[in-house]
C-alpha cells in the first residue's frame, strides 16, 4: 500500500479554504481516491473542545493561544492524520501548521521559528506535503466572511500582517508551497489544484 499525502489549505480569512477543500476532496473520490478531511482548529472530541476556547474565549495570552493550537494539532496528528496517511489516504486539512506559523508566528509577533518549534515537538514528522495558499487581499476576505470569531474579528490590519507571514514562508520553503488566486470563481481554482496535485503525483 503506498504512503498517503497530505495536502493543506492556507489562507486569510475569506480565502475559500473550506469550499476549496470540499470540492478538491469530492475531484479526488471521484477518481477512485480515499480522502480523510480535517479542519484546524478541531477535528478530534478534545480538538473540538480546544477550538471552543480558542475562537470564542477572553483575555488569551497570546503564548497560551499559540500552545493551544499547537494541543489540538498534536491529538488531530496523532488520532486521524497519521493513521489516515498510514492507511494511504490523502487527507486535505483545512489549515494546518502553517497558520499558527502565519498567525501566531508573525502577525502575533511570536517567531515563526519559535513557534515551528513548539508545533515540532507535537508533530514529529505528520506535516504537510503540499501547502496550497489561496492568495486573496485581506480586506476582500473579510468582506466575504459572514460571520466572525475572536481570531477572524482582529482586524485588518491584523490580517494583513498575516498575509505578509504567508508569503515569508512561500519565500523559505518554495518547494512546499503551490500558490492560487483566490479571486476567481471556485470551479477555477479547484482546476488549477486539481492540476497541481497531478502533477505533483501522477495520480
């Protein structure tokens, strides 16, 4: 049985993560593929119990919002990503490491080292294959977005911080990351992944 891949979809809010995932996952099933889905943060019982906290909770550290992403993330690799992988599945994650090191490690100011760090130590080697980012100027995201939460409702200014993390990270690791413009319709950037992900694999 061959190894899985795992494939993340980054972004600003607004982006087009969750539909882009949905629509990349049923292109997948349909060509004979096994796909698991996940969402950051959540994805697990304490996951979910972890996001709760994190997009609705008060008065955080910014150090305490980090460590808990980087909880829910350490229990979703190990509980679904890992034996997903294992089992040779492709598994799409609506986000993944790669926003706390744009949220936490830039716009927050916390270091995306330090913070790659501290997710490391969860992760061990469960990260992702491809990173896809779905490139949108932060200000169109948020009018996209319908409702908010304590992250989504930070900001311009902070998001456009974020955005900027992003595009360091496509600078450091440009093999890993494949970027789309989101600001065309949904059916053109799933064609242009769906492409990528051939390419990349020869599926």
């Amino acid at each position: 049985m061959s190894a899985g891949r795992y494939v993340a979809f980054e972004g600003v809010e607004g982006a087009g993560k969750s539909t882009t995932v949905a629509m990349v996952a049923s292109r997948l099933i349909e060509s004979g593929e096994k796909v698991v889905v996940v969402r950051e943060p959540g994805g697990t019982p304490i996951g979910e119990g972890i996001r709760d906290v994190l997009l609705h909770g008060r008065d955080m550290a910014d150090w305490t919002e980090a460590l808990l992403f980087a909880a829910q993330r350490a229990q979703l690799a190990d509980e679904v990503i890992a034996p997903a992988l294992a089992a040779g599945s492709w598994v799409l994650g609506d986000r993944s490491v790669y926003s706390s090191l744009a949220y936490q490690g830039g716009a927050r100011g916390l270091g995306i080292e330090r913070v790659r760090e501290v997710n490391r130590a969860g992760l061990g080697d469960v990260w992702p294959d491809m990173v896809v980012l779905l490139r949108l100027e932060p200000g169109e995201g948020l009018l996209r977005e319908r409702g908010t939460d304590r992250i989504g409702g930070q900001g311009l200014e902070f998001q456009q911080r974020v955005a900027d993390a992003y595009e360091r990270l496509v600078v450091a690791e440009p093999i890993r990351f494949l970027s789309i413009d989101a600001t065309r319709p949904a059916d053109a950037v799933v064609d242009e992944v769906f492409t990528a992900l051939g390419e990349w694999w020869l599926f």
